[in-house]
C-alpha cells in the first residue's frame, strides 16, 4: 500500500517544495500535563489514572485551529492516551492528520531493555492502529532519548514495521539531547529506516534549538521565525516543529514542589501559546511528517509492500 492509498479521503499529498517555498513538517507530541519528564517526580505512573486528564479538550482546540488554517499535522500519540481516549485519536485521523507513536506510556528509549524496548513499541503501534484504522509508520522516542548510547533502537524499530524516527535532537541539553549527532536526515543502519533529527540552526559551530517545545514559549517569536526561515532560505531544507496539547492550556493545575527550572520550563507563557501558533501557521507553510519526506518514506514504504 503506498502512502497516497493510506491517506484519509479528500486528503492531497504535498511535496517538500513548491511555488510558495519549503513545506515544514508540524508535529504533536500527545501526553497530558501530567506526564512530561520535568514533571515525573511528581506523578509516578503508579498514580496515573488518578489524575484527571486534559488531553482531549486542548487536542480538539488544535484540530479547530489545524482546521481553520487548512493544514495537517503529525500526531505523535502515547498509547496510554489513546487506549483511554479512542474516539479523539479517531477524530484525528478522520482530519486527514498522520497517527504516530510516541511510545506506550512516555518511558524514556534509553531507560529500557531491547526487549522491553520492543514490547513498548509493538504494543504502541498495534493499539493506535487498532483504534485508529490507519497505519503507524513513524515513532517519536520520548524525551528524544535516541543517542549514542542506544542506536540498536533503530534496528528494533525497523523489525517491527516502522519507517521512520524522529527522536534526535541535536543539541546540548540537561534532560536530552545528542550534541554531536547528525542534523539532517539519515539512515541510521542498512535497512530502510529513516531518522529525521529536530532541527537545528547552526551558528557559530553550535546547534541552535529551533524546533519549538519550551523554546517557542521562552523565547520571543521572532526568534523561532528567524532560525525556521534560515533553514528553509538559507539550506533550502524543511523544518520540522513540535508542541505539546497542554502548552495551549494556561488553566491547568500548578503542581507545587517542582523545581525553579521544571516551572520555568513547563509554565512560562502558557497564555501566549495559541496567539503564537496561529502567527506560525500563518507565517509557513505545514504538512503531515510522511508528506513532507515523502520522496523517502515512500521509497522505504514500496520496499516493504
């Protein structure tokens, strides 16, 4: 099946270039407030079911803002969320948008076993495609937590029926990160695997974060349009741009203990986030993961056929 078959009704593939310049790769990264790294100490995953969830009332806003600007995006979905949540990963796949994995319940790639590596992935794959009804080709490690330390991952990912990664991110960072990894698309092994890295601007031979999370809400927006259209201009490459559901929700619970940094992080501009997409989406262009890198997703997808 090629990916033009797989696609929802009425949807129209694009290209990564066209008469109005690069189309840049929109992804969703799908956890609640409640299960970000910066946040862990305070919610084991003993107490999950126990905390109310948020998650379906911020996606179905950013289906309505996706919607207005006529875009799809990549929805990188923990299975936890969606075995609790089956009809919103529907909704969002009858929207035309690509279902991903994000892993099974936001177990950081490199804390795991390659067995329980793999049972985390299969299982991942298996419930959003099972609830979903469309295919899962792509995985996002949570955490970013794909390094030097862990590239068997690749292999596993590969064996179990996934096309491409992007769980790289090339920077220097204290709770990820993979400073002096590759910032352009590769084949981590032999096979047909893809990994497209966050993106990155280079200056003064260091990588810049350019890809959002907690750096589109830290910094000023005109910052995160500069570093995007360098890329895009300058390398003639496309970006690829990540958030959260919960950065569009400043009325969620403050969890009190946290460190200066974990708030910091987690809450600056809460408020801010939407009016800051909405300029995003305006000011380029945006597509699913598997649209974007068509030209390599599909030759790895008549591979497999």
């Amino acid at each position: 099946m090629s990916l033009a078959e797989s696609a929802p009704a009425g949807a129209k593939a694009q290209t990564s270039t066209g008469i109005l310049g690069l189309v840049n790769a929109l992804t969703v990264d799908v956890e609640d407030y409640f299960q970000v790294q910066a946040l862990a100490t305070q919610f084991p995953h003993s107490c999950w079911e126990n905390v109310p969830r948020r998650v379906e009332a911020n996606i179905e806003c950013l289906l309505s803002l996706f919607s207005r600007a006529g875009i799809r995006a990549t929805f990188f979905t923990l299975g936890w969320i969606a075995e609790r949540h089956p009809d919103m990963v529907r909704r969002i796949g009858a929207a035309g948008h690509e279902l991903a994995s994000h892993g099974y319940d936001h177990r950081r790639a490199d804390e795991l076993t390659p067995l329980a590596f793999r049972e985390d992935i299969r299982r991942t794959k298996r419930v959003i495609e099972d609830i979903g009804g469309l295919p899962v080709r792509g995985y996002r490690a949570p955490t970013f937590s794909i390094g030097a330390t862990n590239r068997w991952t690749y292999e596993i990912l590969e064996e179990e029926g996934y096309l491409y990664s992007s769980s790289s991110y090339p920077i220097r960072h204290d709770l990820y990160g993979d400073v002096a990894g590759c910032r352009h698309a590769f084949r981590p092994g032999p096979g047909i695997l893809w990994e497209f890295p966050l993106s990155t601007r280079c200056l003064f031979r260091q990588n810049i974060p350019s890809a959002g999370g907690g750096y589109f809400r830290l910094l000023p927006y005109w910052v995160s349009r500069m570093n995007l259209r360098q890329i895009n201009m300058v390398e003639k490459a496309p970006c690829i741009f990540y958030f959260h559901p919960w950065e569009l929700d400043p009325s969620q619970p403050r969890v009190p203990g946290i460190s200066k940094r974990a708030r910091l992080r987690h809450y600056t501009n809460l408020s801010g986030m939407q009016r800051r997409l909405e300029r995003l989406v305006r000011d380029f262009r945006w597509s699913r993961m598997d649209e974007v890198f068509a030209d390599r997703i599909g030759r790895a997808s008549s591979q497999v056929i």
